[in-house]
C-alpha cells in the first residue's frame, strides 16, 4: 500500500513537471524546440511550433492561436524554405542573440537577425502573438533585439504596425501565401507608402493593383468602411521617426485579425466563438473603381454610373475615340489650358483624393493659406484641408497630373483643383446673365408668380400637415396634365395595382412616356408608403433606382410620377416561359450586377442609410435595354449614426424574400436586403421562384435546392433549364454567380457579406468564402402566393398574419 502511495506521488509531480515543461512561453540558449515540442503563451492565446498547412507534407515553424478550434495560423518563420522532414532539426536561441532554425550539423535554414550583442539571450513567445528575443533581464519592448511584428507574413494583429521607421528604413508590409499549402512570400503586397503623404496601397510585385486615398485624421479619404467602431481603435502616427499604421481592440476578448489573401484581398476576419467559426468584418478593395488609375489623370470612377468613367467637371477626354471604346487609360485633359497668373480653383466634392505621391503637406497652414501657396506655384495642380477633424486644418498639394480619384458619396473629401480663369469667368457671367433675366421677368410677371407662389404654399401647408413637415422639393404637375396623359385614367392605361394604389401608364404632350403612381383613397397603408417613398427617393439618385419624375397633389389627388419602364417588372419576364428565352446569361449577369450596384448604393454611398425591406423580383423594373431599376420604396426604412440594426413590431415584406430574423423576430439590418438580394439571384439564375419551387426528390424551396446541389458539387444544374445563349458565357462566372447567391442567403446575418463585397465578388475572379446553410431551408409557409405581408413579430414557433394584401 505504502509503494502504491509512492507511485501515485510520483506520478503527479511527474505530470506536473511535465504539464509545466510543455507549456513554456521562453527558451534559453540551453533550450531547443523539436517538432512534437512548441511554446505557448503565457495566456495561452498563442502556440509556436512545427505545423503542414492544409494537405501539405512540408513543414514550417510558425505561430497560430491556440484556443480557436479552426487551426489559423498568423505568422510563418521559414515561408520560402519548408522542410522535407524534420529529423534533428531544431529551434534554438544562439549568440550573438538570434532564434534559428538548425539542421543537425548545425546549418543555419532560417533566422532572426540583430545589430547588438546581447549577453543571456532569451526568445520569448507574447500574449500579442509577438516572438521577441531579449536579454533575459530587459523587458523593455524598445530594447528587443528583434520580433516578428517587424516581419509578418500575411497576417497584421492587434498591436502589429504597417509602415515605416525613417531611421532604420526597414519597412512593414504583409504579404499573401501563394496558396493554402504553401505559406511562400506571394506576389500581392499591402503596405503603407509614406512617399508624398501616407495612403495604403495594394501590390503585385511592383504593379499598383489600388489606393486606400490619404489618411485624413480620422480614416483614408477613398476606403469607405473603415470608421469608429466598438471593436477596435485604428490610427496613422507619422513624425520623423517612422510612419505606421496600426489598430487596437477595445474588448480583449474579442479576436480579430487583418489579412492578405490570395487573391490580393485585403479582410478583416472576426471569431465568433459561438458559431466557431470566422467572420468577414471587411474587405478592400471595394469594386471595380478601386483599381488603380481606372479613368486616367483626371477622369473620375463612379460605380452608380455607366460606363463607370468620366471626365471631373471642365475636362474633357484626351482621346475622344479611345474613350468612347472604354479605353480610359490616357484619361481627360482641361477644356482650356492654364496660364498661370489668372489661374483659380474650383471645388469638387465627395471624392477619393488624387495619388498622393507627388504632394507636399503643411500641418500648421489653414485653407486660404494653403490656396494661395497653390496659386503662386504654376506647378501645383490642386489643393486641400490635410485633416478633417475639428473643420479642417493643414494643407496638402498636389503637382503634376491628378490620378486615381473616386466618387464616394458622403464619405468623401473635398477638393479644389486649379483651371482657367476663362473658365471660372464664364460662370460668373453665366450666373449674371441668370441673374438679370430672372429680376426682369420678376418685374413683368410680378402678379402671375405671386399667384402661382400663394398656390405652391397652399400646395406645401396641405402636404406639411401629413407628411410631418417633411420638404418635397419635387417638381409638380396639374392633374388635368396627368388626367389627360392617362387618357383620363383609363383601364387601358392601367398597368397594375398594389398597396398604396393603382399605376398607370401616360404620355405627355412632349410624348415622354410616364409611369403614375395614384395613391388610393381607401388605403391607410398607401398613405404611409406613399409619404415614405417621396420623402426617400426624392433625394436619391443612380441608374439603377427608378427615376422620381415629380408629382401631383391636387384636390383629393396624390400622385407620383415616374419614368416609364417599357419591359416592365423583372418577374413578368423572368418567370414566363416564353418571354424569359430573351434574357441569355449576359444579360442575366448584368442585371444581377444592376441590382446589386442599386442596393450597394442605398446601403452605403446615399445620403442617407437606407433598408429597402421589401426587394423582390417584382420590384425591379427593367428599362428598354434591360438595365434594372430598384422601385417602390413605401416601406424603407433609414439608418442614422452608428445604427446596423432595428427592430420593429409590424413586419411589412413578402415571404419568400423575407431574411429568418426580420419574418420571425422583425429585426431588419442592411443584411435582410443581402438576404432578399440572394433570393433573386438564385431566381435569375434558375427561372424558378422560390416560394412556388418543387421537386419530385425533395420538399425544400428554390434556396434549399440551390444549396444541395452546391453540397453535391453540382450547381450548374440549377441553370439547366434557362436560356444561356450561345457561347456568350463563362461557367467559371456562373458558377462564381450561384457561390454569391448561396453567401447572401446563410442563415445568420453576420454571415452575410456587404453589398460592396458583393458587388467586389461577381465583378473580380476572387477566391469566395465557402457558404454556409441558408436560412428557410425547407418550404413551411402559410402562404401559397407571394403577398407583401404585415405581421406582428413573434416566436419562431409563430408567425401572425394580419393584413396579407396582393402586391
């Protein structure tokens, strides 16, 4: 009894000996690491040892997280030189004070370097995830001898700078694995160029593949989803020293990482511990006029546009042909050329600003100060506040020719950039001109405008009264104009009807074709969307929304009148049999693409934030070349500040397109219109609807079946049925397409990407996140038609339908 004791003792000391032995976070010159051996943290966050990425038979030293179940690694030693076996090969501190990995005669494969001597060198694995070498007795971080945030891989952790010190002139950048096996140094960069004024920028090899724009004080001019958060902290430090980007998280229980993917994508990943799994927080670039120089010196992107390339305001193609054949490469020159000594600015707003490369910047300067040291130099071509905060402060010039510059909407900076004076003469005269015809027609029709202002007033009181003193600011008609446009109304001219009223289609005497929205007398619920939808698109504008013409509130009548949209709805094509043989893939793509530019747009680059909540096939109208306009806003919804996210107790959408939490919860989010927008695609792709799919092997709906085929890697056969067209496709772009739908339609919201990543993924071969499960798996609806429904939300065991209406 008394040995059994002995051994039992024995064999706890030794387990505790060994436990302690196997999770050191330090080794000393006396200390090797095997390939069964590693370190760990003292937290225990981080692990460093010998690991084979993916299926992969060689090994590397590297550092991944140790409590994340998903196996990612963060930093790789010997990335350009894997080991075939690792059979007496070591990793051990050695004089003068640098980690090495060693064969067995002592062969160097990789190591760390250092410019000091250092007397009882230790390497020591951090809770940051930083391997760091010190003296054993110095814990000041300025006196590391080396670490591996001053050399990252891919990856960039909280803490971890990008840039450069001036001093040393060793720069940070990250740079993508050249696969999933193999963690060698790839050809796509991210850095933080310091040359003229700091702007991040994406490389291949020595190629400019995108710019963030210059950071402003509180993020980069042209990178749009980078903004104050709950998550992290972010900022640029640029003295004398050195310049760096970096980001700290505010919650040390959150993990988050920035990475450099394959594909030269930039995206920050987020763990979500109850999902295990990792989460897209963001991605950049954005789109397609995130390519570098898209639109030449001087042209201006503007993804709500098509072509997606224009001249700035008074410049004009260099080569008129060239341009009109989509080569915009040479970009735009001035209409009249400068002269120097009577030059001016004019201010262009909401942009990108210009590559900064060949700038120059002042802190101390204010605004006026900054143009007339602009204007005294022939060579400089533009200037601009160089930080936002507070009203603005500092300068920043440009010389030479003004390239890369984006329309971004409301997230954008100002700029002025410098023309003729003949130019800026002329809108002087212009606005004379104006000025005087408007006093003397003043003077002759002072009675009639007076009449005609008592009227709008009348017209603008009646409306303020509903509409809770909410502007129009619409152009108006008389109702005898659009009595006599819709041949008095007539059932002939009725195109349709839904909750708010009956539309009807007009022409007017100019013979514009018009479509008139009237809003019924008997409808409560048209009341309000009719309100909502004037107060929403009046104040938007892109190719790919319907266009709000102006309206008519006369008598009893409220009317709006749009443009007119001789295809009609989407739906009226895509499910009719015969009809739907007119949309091949091409077209089908680009009104994929359409949609989802127009909701990238309200999302993101309006004015204002808004939700659509109710998107569906019926909702985009196709023009007569097909392109998709987003219509029928009665039942959006804005977001204002930091909001993601609302909740509401009367759910108003149509099932079928509706996203889980909004139908089930009626929490709606930018993500139940990704939902909604991954419910038409997967209709574009099939000719199929999704609440009326059936299948002889199965009881799921059009999304459930989208996804088994996935599953099965089998996702052509969803478009077996449709119309293709001739050679005019790309099966890998297909198949890229269903990838897109699935990703927009997972069950849970944060699965969902953004609608600029959407855009980013249908218009780039990129590598996609592999879906998830969508929500509505299986069909278990009350309702056999598609209706636009409001509900009360409820349980998940519950829905209650109160006032289920046609639409």
């Amino acid at each position: 009894m008394k040995r059994s004791n002995e051994d039992f003792t024995f064999l706890l000391v030794f387990t505790f000996l060994l436990t302690f032995s196997t999770a050191l976070d330090v080794i000393n010159t006396t200390q090797i690491i095997t390939d069964d051996e590693t370190l760990i943290s003292l937290d225990g966050s981080f692990e460093l040892g010998f690991f084979s990425p993916g299926n992969s038979k060689n090994r590397y030293v590297g550092i991944w997280y140790k409590k994340i179940t998903d196996f990612t690694v963060v930093w790789v030693a010997n990335r350009d030189n894997p080991l075939k076996n690792t059979s007496g090969i070591v990793l051990r501190v050695i004089s003068p004070g640098i980690i090495a990995l060693m064969n067995n005669s002592n062969g160097i494969i990789w190591s760390s370097n250092t410019s000091r001597v250092a007397q009882t060198p230790v390497a020591q694995l951090l809770d940051s995830g930083n391997l760091v070498v010190r003296e054993s007795n110095d814990y000041n971080s300025d006196n590391y001898l080396w670490q591996s945030f001053d050399y990252p891989t891919d990856t960039l952790l909280p803490g971890m700078k990008l840039g450069k010190n001036f001093i040393t002139g060793h720069e940070i950048y990250i740079s993508a694995w050249k696969s999933n096996e193999d963690p060698g140094t790839a050809d796509y960069t991210y850095h933080l160029d310091p040359t003229g004024y700091p702007q991040a920028i994406f490389r291949k090899g020595s190629i400019e593949l995108s710019r963030s724009g210059p950071w402003n004080g509180v993020g980069y001019s042209g990178f749009t989803g980078l903004k104050e958060n709950t998550i992290y902290t972010f900022e640029v430090v640029f003295d004398n020293n050195e310049v760096y980007y970096h980001y700290e998280l505010l919650n040390k229980s959150v993990v988050s990482r920035i990475v450099l993917n394959q594909s030269g994508v930039g995206q920050r990943w987020t763990w979500v511990e109850q999902k295990k799994g990792w989460v897209m927080y963001l991605t950049g670039p954005l789109d397609n006029c995130d390519s570098y120089k898209q639109c030449g010196a001087y042209g201006i992107c503007n993804v709500g546009t098509s072509p997606i390339c224009g001249c700035l305001t008074k410049f004009i193609p260099r080569y008129p042909q060239e341009w009109v054949a989509t080569d915009w490469s040479h970009g735009c020159v001035r209409k009249t050329q400068l002269d120097c000594k009577s030059d001016g600015f004019l201010k262009y707003f909401d942009i990108k600003l210009p590559d900064t490369k060949h700038s120059w910047f002042d802190t101390s300067m204010t605004l006026e100060e900054c143009k007339l040291v602009c204007l005294k130099n022939c060579s400089c071509m533009a200037y601009t506040n160089l930080d936002i905060r507070r009203g603005g402060s500092g300068c920043l010039l440009w010389f030479g020719e003004l390239d890369d510059i984006k329309q971004v909407y409301g997230a954008g900076q100002d700029i002025y950039i410098r023309v003729a004076s003949s130019e800026l003469d002329s809108r002087s005269k212009k606005r004379a001109k104006e000025l005087i015809a408007s006093l003397t027609s003043l003077g002759v029709s002072l009675l009639s405008i007076s009449v005609i202002l008592y009227i709008c007033k009348r017209k603008k009181e009646e409306w303020h009264k509903e509409s809770h003193n909410k502007d129009l600011n619409l152009p108006s008609f008389d109702l005898s104009t659009i009595s006599k446009a819709t041949n008095n109304f007539s059932l002939e001219n009725k195109l349709g009807e839904g909750g708010f009223g009956p539309v009807y289609k007009g022409t007017l005497e100019d013979r514009q074709e018009i479509a008139v929205k009237r809003l019924s007398k008997t409808s409560t619920q048209g009341h309000d969307e009719f309100k909502n939808e004037v107060i929403f698109i009046a104040k938007l504008q892109h190719r790919n929304l319907v266009k709000l013409l102006g309206c008519c509130i006369q008598e009893q009548e409220k009317m709006l009148i749009y443009e007119y949209m001789p295809n009609k709805s989407l739906d009226q094509i895509l499910f009719d049999e015969t009809k739907s043989n007119v949309l091949d893939w091409c077209k089908r793509f680009s009104i994929i693409g359409g949609i989802a530019r127009g909701l990238m747009y309200l999302h993101q680059d309006s004015r204002l934030r808004i939700v659509h909540r109710d998107l569906k096939a019926s909702n985009i109208l196709l023009d007569i070349d097909m392109n998709p306009k987003i219509s029928d806003f009665g039942m959006a919804r804005t977001f204002v500040g930091n909001e993601t996210e609302a909740n509401t107790n009367k759910v108003a959408g149509t099932y079928g397109y509706m996203s889980p939490e909004y139908a089930i919860d009626g929490l709606f989010s930018i993500k139940s219109d990704v939902f909604s927008f991954g419910v038409i695609v997967l209709e574009i792709l099939s000719g199929k609807r999704n609440r009326r799919f059936s299948h002889k092997d199965h009881d799921h709906n059009l999304l459930g079946h989208a996804w088994m085929l996935y599953k099965e890697g089998k996702s052509l056969e969803l478009v077996k049925d449709i119309n293709l067209g001739e050679n005019s496709y790309d099966w890998s772009e297909i198949i890229r397409t269903i990838q897109v739908g699935l990703l927009c339609v997972q069950k849970y919201p944060e699965d969902r990407p953004s609608m600029s990543s959407v855009v980013f993924m249908l218009e780039n071969e990129v590598l996609l996140p592999q879906p998830k499960q969508p929500g509505f798996f299986i069909e278990r609806y009350i309702l056999a038609n598609d209706t636009s429904t409001s509900t009360k939300a409820s349980s998940a065991n519950e829905i209650t339908i109160t006032m289920p209406e046609g639409r």
